[in-house]
C-alpha cells in the first residue's frame, strides 16, 4: 500500500488502470478487477487517509436507503468473499444481524461493511494522496497523466473516474464564503468546530430532504437547547416513493430503457421519479418529527421552527453568526434570521447544464474538450459509462457513479446497481487490455 508522505520520484510511473476515488464505484470495480485478474498494474487514489463511508453523516439509529444485500457484489455474484453477509460472518455478528429483523441496515453498519471490503484491496490504493490534474499524455498521445498531491506523475492506461457527484451549495450560501456554513456531508466536523469556537444556541438546517430530517432529529437529540430552524421551499415533507413498481427503476433493464431515451423524454422521466430518491423522506423520520414536534409543544419548549413555503434571498455574515433574508411565498413577507451555522441538506451536481447541475466534474477540465458532449453541454457517456472522444481514439475513460442524467436512478449515489455497473466495466477495461496494440502511439 502506498502510504502518505513517501518521497516523491521524478519517474512516471504507468499503471494499466488507474482509478480516482476509492469509493463505492471503485471499491465495486476493485472487487470485479480481482474476480477477473486482467491485471495487477491497478491504482487508486483516494484524498482520505483510510476508507470511509458517509463518515459525517453516521447518525445514531439511521439506516441506509436500499436493500442491503444490493451491496458491491452480491446480485451479480451471490457467492463472493466480498458480499454483506460474508461481513457479518467474519465479524461474528450473522445471527444477531437476522435476528434484529431490519428491513435497511444501520448505517454505521453499513460503513463498516464498506470499510471491511476496501481494506482487502490495500495493495492497490495510495491514501492520502489527492488528484490535482488529469490530461492526456504528451508521449503516450492515447493514455492519461495524472499528477497528485505527492508530487507523483502517473501514466493510465485506463481511468476509472469516481471521486463522488460534486455537492450542491445554492447560489446565495455560496456567495458567502464562511466557516459557518457547511454542506451535509461535513456535519460533524463542523458541529464541533463551532462548538469550540463559541456556544452553539442555533442553526438552520436548509431543505427538506431525508438528510434534513435526520439532521434535525440528531441535532435535536443531541443539543436539547439548541434551536434549530428548517428552511424550505415546498409546502410539507414528502413522502419517498417506495412503490414496487416504481423500484423497478433499480433494474438493470431500466437502464437499458432510460440510456435510450432522447434528452427531454430522459429530464420529463427523471422529474416523474424524482420522489424515488430526492427531496423526500422515508414514513418512519417524517413520523418521528411529527412527534417531536408535538412532544416539545406539550413540554412548552418548542426548539425547532419549520420555514416552509419560503426562499432565501440573502445570505451574510457578521460577528455574531449568520444572517439569512427569506420570504415567505403565501404572505409574501420578507424576514430577517440570525443563527449560529448554517447545515446545507441540498443534495449533489449531476450532469447537466440546469442550475443544481454541472456539465462535467471540476476534476476533468483539462479532458473534457476531447470528449464528445450532448445538446445540453454535459458529457456524452456511453452505455458502459465509457466518454466518447471526439476525433482522435483514446484509451477507456470510465465515469463511475456520475451517470444518474444518462443512465437513471441506479447511478450517481445508489449502491443498486454497483455490482452489475462495475462488472461491465471490467469487462470493457478487460477487453482493451486483451486486444490493445503494442505499439506505442507517439503524439
């Protein structure tokens, strides 16, 4: 395993695949890598500094959002080392698991599982070390450079791109560059910086998500004088939609269905679903703040206030914390609020040209010209989630967990699919390897 502060060689090394991130998506492929031995040359490189899952967002009592068997290899592969329940055997936890009856498992469970796999796959990950560009190769006119945080030079020929969807930070919190004000996934950290920094008396919580609601549940467990406001645009919580029918958007054959579809028909199917995974929540949170929310009006302190129907129109920050201007959209009435931070359960970028949106990852600046686009902007991605250059060949650049605009529900943040997208993969970066030419393509 490649360990953080090694010294740095002025050798380009060259590596079959190299991968960027070590998350879900490439922990899948690492798995799949392995059941094929293509090849050992196999790279990735991840910014932390040991693996992790959701690390800030592993709250007392939550669980995960999908069937846990649904995990990095178990639909395509029941009987791999590397599946859930061959987690809970090594940990000796099997029967205690079963007999807890959980229809989603913990997620604090879940990380571990995660943890548990990636940590098999040590010889293959540089930890601690952050990708700081990606470019085609100037000898190698075909393959990819990659220079990191090490002062490494790195040559691939094949990238797995997975670093995660870039988070969603709205227009009026990102004008306003403070310490205060923090996307979901740093929640933790920040909660504690603040707390050392000054008494915590208040935050806002803005969106109306699973997340949100989580967030405020814990935040209210946890800090039973803190007050806490839930800022959001719509009129109510929604519930998810968990119909049967509906999760058959969990199936490989709906890929097949949605890759096919033009631009609009695929944004109009994807508005339709949206309840399926976005801005909505799950029977049991919505319940239990419903209760909350009666319990402290019994007990005369009602710490958290629902802003619904309402948009923010100004964000600032002065001494004493952050000042949010919001209207209401019934009365029409703008209002001033001071709090402490501010925690951002506004989701992440796919790709796209709309505002949540972004039409390729920061990280591929220096690449994306060379790959064909859509009518939207956003990146023309193939069915096995492979770029499409746009006039000269190039070596497989895969994009591993960014494709829900393309490929539907089952990419992007889901572990649903992992398994049988990682797989394809595989197969693709097995096939180049097996059939490239020898010959060294000079640019």
């Amino acid at each position: 395993m490649h360990q953080e502060g090694e010294p740095v060689s002025d050798i380009i090394e060259e590596f079959d695949v190299i991968g960027i991130g070590f998350g879900p998506g490439n922990i899948s492929l690492a798995v799949s890598l392995e059941e094929k031995q293509t090849t050992d040359s196999v790279l990735f490189l991840e910014s932390n500094t040991a693996p992790d899952w959701q690390p800030e967002m592993l709250l007392a009592g939550s669980d995960i959002q999908h069937n846990p068997l649904r995990d990095f290899v178990t639909p395509r592969n029941p009987i791999s080392p590397y599946g859930f329940l061959s987690y809970l055997k090594s940990e000796n936890r099997l029967f205690e698991y079963l007999n807890l009856g959980l229809e989603f498992a913990l997620r604090k469970d879940y990380a571990r599982y995660v943890r548990w796999v990636a940590r098999h796959f040590d010889r293959w990950v540089s930890y601690g070390e952050t990708v700081i560009t990606i470019m085609l190769d100037s000898t190698f006119s075909d393959r990819y450079r990659i220079e990191t945080s090490l002062g490494r030079s790195l040559r691939a020929k094949v990238v797995s791109f997975g670093p995660g969807r870039t988070p969603y930070i709205p227009p009026q919190f990102e004008q306003c560059h403070s310490s205060r004000i923090v996307h979901f996934t740093r929640v933790t950290s920040a909660l504690s910086q603040w707390q050392e920094e000054s008494h915590l008396t208040s935050v806002a919580v803005i969106g109306n998500s699973q997340s949100a609601i989580e967030l405020i549940l814990d935040l209210s467990s946890r800090y039973p004088h803190l007050r806490i406001h839930n800022i959001f645009r719509g009129y109510s919580y929604q519930l998810k939609d968990v119909s049967p029918f509906t999760e058959h958007i969990y199936f490989p054959e709906f890929v097949d269905e949605f890759y096919q579809l033009n631009i609009e028909q695929q944004k109009a199917l994807t508005r339709e679903l949206w309840r399926s995974n976005y801005s909505s929540a799950d029977h049991d949170v919505i319940k239990m703040l419903y209760v909350k929310l009666y319990e402290q009006k019994l007990d005369g302190r009602e710490h958290i206030t629902l802003h619904n129907m309402t948009d923010i129109s100004q964000v600032t920050e002065n001494k004493s914390g952050i000042e949010i201007y919001y209207k209401n959209k019934i009365s029409d009435k703008v209002r001033k609020l001071q709090v402490d931070g501010v925690i951002l359960a506004t989701g992440f970028k796919n790709m796209g040209n709309e505002e949540n949106q972004e039409r390729n990852h920061p990280l591929l600046f220096n690449v994306a010209d060379h790959f064909k686009r859509r009518e939207d902007g956003s990146l023309h991605v193939a069915r096995d989630y492979c770029l499409e250059s746009n006039d000269k060949p190039l070596s497989p650049f895969f994009l591993n967990g960014l494709c829900e605009s393309t490929h539907g529900f089952g990419d992007a943040g889901s572990f649903s699919l992992l398994s049988i997208r990682s797989w394809l993969i595989a197969e693709k970066i097995e096939h180049f390897l097996t059939n490239q030419v020898q010959k060294p393509q000079h640019g």
